[in-house]
C-alpha cells in the first residue's frame, strides 16, 4: 500500500443507528480497490456484541485480524449486533475481552509513520478525549496529545449541523450526561493544532434525498451487512419517527457515516466541497460554524445531487462483495481471543 493512501482508524458507534454498519462494508470496499489501509477499529458503543459484530464483519472482507477497542464499561443490549453475533457460526472474540480503546489507539498510532494517520469518528468524542488525556505506557513514551501531533494527519467527523438548527445539538455532539465532552474535544484537537473536517447532519439525511440501501436486500442472506440492516428494520427503533414500522425488508436509510468515511478516503472536491471555517461548540453539543478560508475547520456542502452521490457513488460500495487479501498480524496483543477458544499464550 502506498503511503499516499490514507491509514485509517475508525471510531465508530455501531449498534445504534444502522449507517456505521453501510460505513464498514464501504471501508472495506474501498480498502480492496487499494484506495485506503484500515488501521483498526474503536467501538464507543458500551454494549459486547457490537464489538464482536464488528470483527464478523471483518473478518467476511477478510480483515479478521483488525483490532477493535471497546469503552471502559460494557452492558448486555440486544440490537442488529447481535442479529449479526447469532447468524455468525465462527467463533468471534467476545466484547468484554477486546482490548481498552486508548490502548488500541495508542499501539496502532505508535506504530504508523509521522504524519500518516486519518482518524474518522462517526460516533460520540468520548474516547477520543480519553486518548488525548493518555500518558506514556508501554507503547509509546508521547503523551495522547503528543502522539496526536505526531501521527495524525487529519480527523473527519460525523458531527454537527451546517447550517443547521443553532438550537439543538446533533447527536454525535450531544452532552450525553457529559457536559462539554464534544467541546472539549473539539477544541484540544485544535490546540494540537490538526485539522477537522465535519460532515453535518444535513448531508446524507434520507429525508433531504440521500436515502438508499434497499438494495442490500439482493445480498445473500448470510452477509453480515444485509443481517444488520434487516434486524434493524424488522424492529425499528423507538427514535424512528414512522408510524408503519415495523417493517419486513431492507428500506432506504441515510448515510451520514457512509459519506464521511468516503470522503475521509477519497477526498473527492468534484462531489463534495470544504469550506473552511472555525466551528465552535457548547457544553450541550450545539454548534456554531463560521467561515473562515484560513479557518482549521471545514465542513463538506454536495457538488451534485443527493440521489447521484447516493445511488451511483454510495451504494454500489456498500454492495461490493468481498476481494481476497493478504491476511497478517501486525499487532497480534490487541487480539483478544475468540467465543470457545483458548489463548496459546
């Protein structure tokens, strides 16, 4: 893989909205065209099997052996994660026993080369600040911050309203019983003095034109992204504001995580345009972008229409069947070991 290409971590909050599920079907396509190198995964969900859905996933493009971090507290919650976990017949590697996130974080950004890392959040910021607060261990003498400065090239986050509703904050962005996490985080990145770009609540929203999935239905019915989606809609959840659900196929849905990890990527000015600012945020989450062409910041406004880059850009990545690929171990500590499996060690 050259260097050229992004490296990739994904901090990802599977388990609650079902676009990080099209996010991680889309990274690997892209990983198989050659276009990226997936570093790891963060789960920021507190809930095991998202973790081991995350390595089934992984493991049917090929990437089995990606590390995945979990949050400090995990509890039991059924959703399309564990629809995944059940219809896996492989042993995967339970979520209590997947490495902590910082640690994943730190090793995988202690290891890459200067200036190489692309961080993608398309979650809550939690975990982030927490590897910001992280001191020198084992894997690195630098401290969060320093390693930051060191080996991160640029984060994209999922985040925020442009313009938007100056009101309420987006969901990645809420307090969440946190105040000022987002802020926080936000703000130190910036201090660190490595650039953001968001990608707003606006830009993928199914009800602004940017709907699709449907065709997953023609997956065939053991891929575990297909599983996902139709677990998710066969029992919709409660924050879904549709008065048919539940529903009995694959319907289309936004792809809020989708567009930000394919510009996180491919970084595509002819289908999406930066504009450069500084966003500023509240304890609450809410937002307040204001443009700037010297600005750190920049949020993405579309170039072409919804359903082009949703239909012809979007979707057919998340339909990409899986490619062969070399399959190695770089970091074989931050493996946990699978359900009915024992350690060699």
């Amino acid at each position: 893989m050259s260097d050229n290409h992004p490296h990739i971590i994904l901090d990802t909050d599977l388990g609650g909205d079902i676009d990080d599920v099209g996010a991680l079907a889309l990274l690997h396509a892209l990983a198989d065209q050659g276009r990226c190198e997936i570093l790891g995964f963060i789960s920021d969900t507190a809930q095991p099997d998202a973790i081991s859905a995350i390595h089934a996933i992984n493991r049917w493009f090929g990437r089995g052996h990606l590390p995945v971090g979990r949050p400090r507290a995990l509890k039991p919650l059924d959703t399309y994660a564990s629809a995944v976990v059940r219809a896996t017949s492989d042993a995967l590697p339970e979520g209590h026993d997947a490495p902590p996130a910082v640690g994943v974080y730190r090793e995988l950004l202690a290891h890459a080369p200067d200036r190489s890392v692309t961080i993608a959040t398309i979650g809550v910021l939690f975990l982030v600040n927490e590897l910001i607060d992280s001191g020198p261990d084992h894997c690195s003498p630098l401290t969060g911050r320093e390693l930051i400065d060191a080996k991160v090239d640029r984060f994209f986050m999922m985040g925020g309203n442009y313009p938007g509703d100056p009101t309420l904050p987006e969901t990645n962005f809420r307090a969440w019983k946190t105040p000022g996490v987002s802020r926080r985080c936000v703000e130190r990145i910036t201090e660190i003095g490595r650039p953001i770009t968001f990608i707003g609540s606006e830009l993928g929203d199914r009800l602004h034109g940017y709907g699709t999935g449907a065709r997953l239905n023609d997956l065939p019915e053991d891929h575990p992204v297909r599983v996902a989606y139709l677990d998710f809609f066969t029992r919709v959840p409660h924050w879904v504001p549709d008065e048919s659900k539940p529903w009995d196929t694959i319907r289309p849905w936004s792809i809020w995580d989708q567009i930000t990890l394919h510009h996180a990527v491919c970084r595509d000015t002819d289908l999406l345009e930066e504009v450069a600012g500084l966003n500023t945020l509240d304890d609450v989450g809410i937002n307040h972008f204001k443009s700037d062409p010297n600005g750190p910041h920049a949020y993405l406004k579309p170039c072409i229409s919804p359903a082009e880059l949703a239909h012809n850009i979007i979707e057919p990545l998340m339909l990409t069947r899986p490619q062969p690929v070399p399959f190695t171990v770089p970091h074989t500590r931050l493996m946990p070991t699978g359900r009915g499996e024992k350690s060699s060690a």
